[in-house]
C-alpha cells in the first residue's frame, strides 16, 4: 500500500552504495570505496519489515553517496517490493544530488512517482550550488523535480561560504517553482568566525521583506518557528528526530544502527561500535547541561548523529550554533509579530485554526519579549562588522 510522505511516523534507512559523484564542501562521508547494497538481502529485510500490518506508515529511505548511481538495483529492489502485497503503508525516498536524474532514471521516476519520491539537494543559486557542490548546477533538471514531485521539499544547506548569499538562494528556489524549501545550516564545518552572526541576521532580514512583499509563498523552514512552544512544558522534552526510537538504518552489510550518521564510513569503526552504550530511552541523553537551561531548546535544532561524531554525545551541541539561532529566533519573532499585528486581511476570511494560531503565536512572542531584548542587547555588543 503506497501513501503520502507526510504521513509517516517510521525511517528504514538502506545504504545504497558509498560512491558520489560529487564532493560537496559540508560532507561528512567518506565516499571512498565501490560497496554497493545487496539486493537479495533487502528484500529480506524489508519483507520482514512490511510484511505485518500496522497503523504505523514507513518512509523506505534509500540512501548513498548519490543512490542513483546504483539504478539498476534501486528499480530490481522497488518492482519486487511493489510485486509484494504488503498491508503497512509505506513509500520509497531517495535524496539525490539530481545530477544522474536522466534519460531512463527519470522516465522510470516519472511513471512511478506516486510511490517513489526523489527529493532534490539544491543550494540555491547556480553560483551557490556550483561552490557548495562541485559545479554540480547545470547538470540539473530542476523543472523536473518541480513539476513531478510539487509539494516534495527541497534541501538547501548552507556552508560559510554561501550564507553571504542565503537569501538569494532561497528567493531563487522560489523562482523556478520550488516553493518547500529545508533550509539548514551544515553541520561539521565551523561556524566559530563571529562574523556569521551579523551576515546571517542580514540575510534573513532580507529574507522577512522578501515574505511581507509575497505573503502567498510558503515561508522556507527557517521562517517555521514554533513560539508556543518555547512557553509550554512540552517542548523541555522535545526530540529531533526518530534516531534510535522510530528510525532504523541498515548499512551494505545488513547491519542494523540509530541512523545512517551511525555507520562506521561515516563516524569511524570505534564510535560505530559503542553506540549500543547509549541509553535511547533516557531524555536526558538528548540535552547537555548547558542547553537544558536554555529557554531556546525547544525550537532549537540539532543532529544527535553530527553531536555524537564531534563530541562523542547525542546531546552535546555545537555551540557555534548557538548565536545564530538567537539571530533566528529575535528576527522571525519580529516578522512573526509584524504579520500578525499589522495584518490587512479581513480576519472573517481566516478559518478558526488560523485564527487560534496566530492568537497563541502573538501571545508566545510577548511572553519571551525579555528574552528577546537581552539577545538583540548582545548581538549588538558584538559590534562585528558584516
């Protein structure tokens, strides 16, 4: 039974090969090696997997290096698979580069589009993505990925190098018909020169009068802050993602582990053997000390693969980070209350969800205006030129 993805509570991770064709800047791979995934063995995991019924739906995410690579045996897996008549819902997703997306991959991808999703990783701007991602731009059908999977979201990572440009990049994407666009900061690379802090508040400023000017487009994710939840007891014990609980990531060998950042070409044979020590089912596992006491935890984000490769701990944070998710949260907050307060729609338009959310945004945002205030206070005493 094939669903939408957006209705998925499980990852299945299967690794499908080490290669790429590309050395992206950020990459926390080691790409080196031909390993490829054996097909014979998937099926057997997956049937173990899809075989019962369940109310809980599957995203089967097929994962590289750039999986397109191994076509031949991406499509052997996926018509097996559908052959099957499996009761839990589930689809097939691979994030890919685009850069392979031709010919007989793409017919295949097109005909079978309602149950296999490719999302596309795509900087931004063709000068962006040609720094960030070897020069990767003009090998793209980006219409393509627009047109067939339209409400799929597109990946833009950010690096050091290209946050100069972030809102470009994103006003970009908006351009050529991409319009759910997952902006992230890369992580594993260093943040540290205080400088970003002032580029980035600049960016997303810009960002704020690019939405107030197109208030039809779908914000891009870094637009998408929860201010409830900052004053609710529920986020103190907020998670990121389903690493270890809800998620499962089989390597080429069969091998079971939390997530792909878990394998040992990505966070080395040491680490990828002592990750049975930590304790999934503790929350205290997933927030430092320092970050438990930070009134920012629950909308600040986080990768427990990248803690745990750098710092040796799922909860341990890059703590570069930290200033530009103040810078984030003081300037959405802004934008946030403007849209709200200054709002020229007729609010007899506006459905009662609507309503009620915009109510309880503008009520969080002046609970934490202090704390707003004490950030705005120490960017300024920065005093660092852009």
């Amino acid at each position: 039974m094939i669903m939408e993805l957006e209705q998925t509570k499980k990852n299945i991770y299967i690794t499908t090969n080490v290669a790429c064709n590309l050395r992206c800047v950020y990459c926390y791979e080691n790409k080196i090696g031909n390993d490829e995934f054996d097909v014979e063995q998937t099926k057997q995991k997956l049937f173990e997997q899809l075989s019962s019924p369940s109310d809980e739906s599957v995203i089967v995410n097929l994962h590289g290096g750039e999986p397109f690579l191994v076509f031949s045996k991406i499509k052997e897996l996926c018509e097996w698979t559908w052959a099957q008549d499996f009761k839990t819902h589930y689809v097939f997703f691979a994030t890919t580069n685009g850069t392979k997306v031709h010919g007989e991959i793409k017919d295949w991808l097109y005909e079978n589009r309602h149950r296999f999703v490719a999302g596309l990783s795509l900087d931004g701007t063709r000068e962006m993505q040609n720094m960030n991602r070897s020069n990767s731009f003009d090998l793209i059908d980006i219409d393509f990925f627009a047109k067939t999977w339209p409400n799929q979201g597109v990946k833009m990572t950010v690096s050091p190098k290209s946050i100069e440009t972030l809102a470009d990049g994103v006003m970009f994407l908006h351009s050529v018909g991409l319009h759910n666009i997952l902006v992230n900061l890369a992580y594993m690379v260093d943040w540290s020169a205080p400088h970003f802090v002032h580029v980035y508040q600049r960016e997303l400023r810009r960002l704020a009068k690019f939405y107030k000017e197109n208030p039809d487009l779908k914000k891009d994710s870094i637009f998408n802050l929860c201010f409830p939840i900052l004053v609710s007891e529920q986020g103190r014990t907020r998670r990121w993602c389903g690493a270890g609980v809800e998620m499962m990531a089989y390597n080429i060998d069969g091998s079971q582990y939390p997530c792909h950042l878990f394998f040992e070409n990505v966070c080395g044979k040491e680490k990828s053997q002592a990750w049975h020590d930590i304790d999934w089912a503790n929350p205290k596992e997933y927030i430092s000390e320092e970050c438990s006491k930070c009134p920012l935890y629950p909308t600040c984000p986080t990768c427990y693969g990248a803690n745990y490769i750098e710092r040796g701990s799922i909860g341990s944070r890059d703590m570069n980070l930290c200033k530009l998710e103040k810078v984030r949260t003081l300037e959405v907050a802004k934008y946030e209350y403007d849209r709200i307060v200054n709002s020229k729609e007729d609010t007899n338009s506006l459905s009662v969800e609507e309503l009620q959310s915009r109510m309880a945004t503008l009520e969080a945002i002046e609970k934490i205006v202090p704390l707003l205030e004490s950030i705005e206070q120490e960017l300024k005493d920065l005093n660092v030129e852009v």
